[in-house]
C-alpha cells in the first residue's frame, strides 16, 4: 500500500532566491516510516536462524541496531517529503537542498528543514513587437564574382618570376631570423619558409615591407607585436626580422571556362556555379542578418527585465566557461597556465572576468525559460532526436555513443533546453518589428537599435 504521510510545511524566504522549508512529519507517520524501512531491511540482512524477512523486529534491533532502521527510515521519508513541500509551495529549484533534522523531541515526530536555492520570480516585460533593424539579403555581382575568383586563387598555380620584384600576391621563399631587444625567440627563425605575401596571411605589416624586394636579397622587417600576443615576453614588443628571399613566384589564374567549373565542382557550366555560388552567399547573408536579430531581441530583453539571478547558477556557469577554456588550449595541445599568462591573470582573476558573461547567459537562460511556460512551447522527440545528430556529427560520433556520452555527464536535460530555448527564441523574432535598413548603411548602423 503506498505510504503518504500527512505533514505540515512552512516557507520562509531567506533571500530573492533562497528559500527554507519548514515541513513536521508527525510521530505516527515517522513510526510508519520506521516500519517500512524495517520490512526493507529485513530481505537484505541474513540473521542466524531467520529466514530473509522473517526476523522479529526486536531480534533485528538487537542484532543489526535500531539506529540502522532509523537512518534508512530518513533516507526514504526525506526526500518524498520534500518533493511533496516544494510542488506544494510551486517552487523551483536549481540546486541540491542542504538538509538539517531535528528528532530532538521524540514524541513531536521529526523536523525539517531544506534550505535550498530557488529561480527567481519574474514579471516578464512585453516581450512580442520587439523594434530591431535588421540587413536586407542583398548579394552583388561583384561579390559573387569576388568568390569564384578565390576559387580560381586555390587552383592558380605558382610560376617563378625572375624580372621584377616581390609584389602582394607573390608568393614568397625565405628565410628568416628574428629578435626582441637583440635576443631571440621561440618561433623567431625559420629556413627555405614559403608563405603568400598578402596581409592577414602575415604579421601585420610584414607583407608591404616585402614588396620591392628582388630575389636573393637581404632585408630588415620591423613589426610590433598586438598587446594581447598569447606570449606576455612579446606582447606590445617590436621585433627586427633578418630575411633572406631565396624565390619568387606568381600565381596564374586558370581561365573561368565551363572545363575549370567542372574540375572544382559538380556544377558542368560557369553559369550553374554562379548561381550556386549565389544561392551559397545569400544563405550565409540570411544567416548572419537573423544572427544579428536574434541578439538585438535578447539585448532588448535583457535591458526590459530585471531580476536577481541564483548565485549557484552563476558560479556553475562561470565554472563552464573556464572548463570550456580549459578544453580548448588542451585541443590545440598548449598548456593552461600559457593561457592564463597570456591574459595576465590567475584562475581565481579568470572567473572574476567572466562573471558578466555568466550572468548574462544565466539571466537570457531563466527569461526565455519562463517566455517559454507563458507560450506553451515545448519540445518533441523528433526535435530531440535532430539535435542529437547535429551534437553527433560536431563531435563525430555515431547516435548511440552521443547517447551514451550524455548519460554518463549531463543527460539529456540539457538537449531538452537547449532546444527549447532555441524555438523560444526562433519565437520572439517571429514577434520582433524588423525594419530594415539601405543595403549601402555601414554595419555599426544597421545593427543599432
């Protein structure tokens, strides 16, 4: 017969988002507990004499103590008890309760108290007819023409030029020793290295300080290294490059012909590559636009809504953005500590600086939680399932290992919100007031609000 003990609860508001329940089981209901617990205890004890579960009560305190019944009465009365304290009380926990019992009168039953940390309440702001403006899908000619032209770039091959200098575009073979402060450095020295001059393929200002060179020349590069460098020793430092340029070569395009097309791609014409190459390009155009939509919605719902935020839910999240750097300098195979050297800061300095960052993920995770109660939008198995290939092909891994994988860590609660959250958001920008700006606007001011 199920056991449902009657208690009495109270709740006393400790903080914004901390709470402490009160809840009195009576003497006759823990007695009932003690008595549930015993026939429990009963099977899994083989006492001398007795067959499982037919040992007297009285033997079994004798024998195993009843302070054994008394523990295993708790373990299964307590957590049923406050389950039944928090539906009734509609709270909302986000972390494990800190127990504290009291059997100090025996004949009042037990007490107890749950001291746990709770979402917080929150008066939703008018979250539909957010105003935002966004950028029209617009894709040029030129910047069509601009992408098969890098297509041409990757197939062009490289010819030696002997009659004139280097110029950007060459591509260039040498060698190189280099110092700061006439000492050298790691990676400062390289021989018969052969690298595109181009800027952004070099050290900033590298590539123009090559042009005009001639093959077998020697000449002086001098660069200051950016101020956040990952190496603190070069950080903001200007460095004096010795290079020796050994061969010069130049790309050939090869000619955009229906041939070319067909050598690249599974397109046969140069004219179904353009329209691909279009289609692509308008794609990521549309991409990006919603991308900046979507945070100019959660800007503005995190500026129209104010709450306080569980402390617990902040420190996790903290916790998970160092974890995540962590994971990050041990998949590119460097050492934390270079990480934490190269930011001029200790682990502890580390969470400090991501602390806003958490919050602000914590605060954006509870509001389109709670936009997601008031819509009545939830998540179905198919939703589950898509998102569980994409979470497999990320990390190549088959279906049932990612499954396996999410039982062993976080389950798969966290599938379950992250879609969510995702359709919740896919929501308000289905609601936003998106007006779009001139094609031709700068950036900075088509994504203002």
């Amino acid at each position: 017969m199920p056991f449902h003990p009657f208690v009495t609860t109270s709740v006393h508001k400790l903080a914004p988002t901390e709470v402490e329940l009160e809840i009195q089981v009576s003497p006759a209901d823990f007695a009932s507990a003690q008595d549930r617990a015993f026939r429990k205890l009963a099977t899994r004890y083989r006492l001398p004499g007795f067959r499982p579960g037919h040992v007297p009560r009285r033997i079994f305190e004798q024998q195993v103590g009843k302070a054994t019944i008394d523990h295993q009465a708790l373990e299964d009365l307590v957590p049923e008890v406050y389950a039944k304290a928090v539906k009734e009380h509609r709270l909302e926990p986000v972390d494990r309760p800190h127990f504290d019992l009291d059997r100090s009168e025996a004949d009042q039953g037990v007490r107890i108290k749950a001291t746990v940390a709770v979402r917080p309440e929150i008066a939703l702001a008018d979250y539909r007819g957010i105003p935002v403006l966004g950028i029209p899908t617009v894709v040029t000619d030129e910047d069509v023409e601009h992408s098969i032209d890098s297509l041409r770039k990757k197939a062009a091959a490289l010819e030696p030029v002997d009659d004139r200098p280097v110029q950007l575009g060459d591509h260039v073979t040498m060698d190189y020793t280099a110092s700061v402060d006439g000492q050298p450095f790691e990676g400062g020295h390289a021989e018969q290295q052969t690298t595109e001059v181009a800027p952004g393929r070099l050290l900033d200002g590298f590539a123009e300080q090559l042009v005009g060179a001639v093959r077998g020349e020697s000449r002086k590069v001098t660069i200051t290294f950016a101020t956040e460098h990952r190496n603190p020793q070069l950080a903001g430092k200007q460095a004096l490059f010795d290079v020796m340029i050994h061969e010069i070569k130049q790309a050939v395009l090869p000619d955009l012909d229906d041939d070319f097309v067909r050598q690249i791609s599974d397109h046969d014409s140069v004219a179904t590559l353009r329209a691909d190459v279009r289609r692509r390009l308008e794609a990521v155009a549309e991409s990006r636009n919603r991308e900046a939509v979507q945070k100019h919605v959660l800007d503005a719902l995190l500026e129209r809504n104010d709450f306080p935020l569980p402390d617990v839910l902040v420190n996790r999240e903290v916790h998970n953005l160092v974890a995540d750097a962590k994971a990050y300098m041990a998949r590119i195979d460097r050492p934390w500590e270079e990480y934490l050297a190269a930011k001029g800061v200790d682990e502890a300095q580390l969470q400090d600086e991501y602390r806003a960052e958490a919050e602000r993920r914590v605060k954006t995770a509870l509001l389109l939680d709670e936009i997601a109660k008031q819509e009545n939008i939830d998540v179905t198995t198919a939703e589950i399932e898509r998102e569980l290939d994409k979470l497999a092909r990320a990390y190549d891994k088959s279906r049932d290992q990612m499954i396996d994988i999410l039982r062993k860590s976080t389950g798969f609660g966290a599938i379950v919100d992250t879609v969510r959250q995702g359709k919740t958001l896919d929501f308000l920008v289905s609601q936003a007031e998106v007006t779009d700006v001139p094609a031709a606007a700068p950036a900075a001011e088509a994504l203002a609000t």
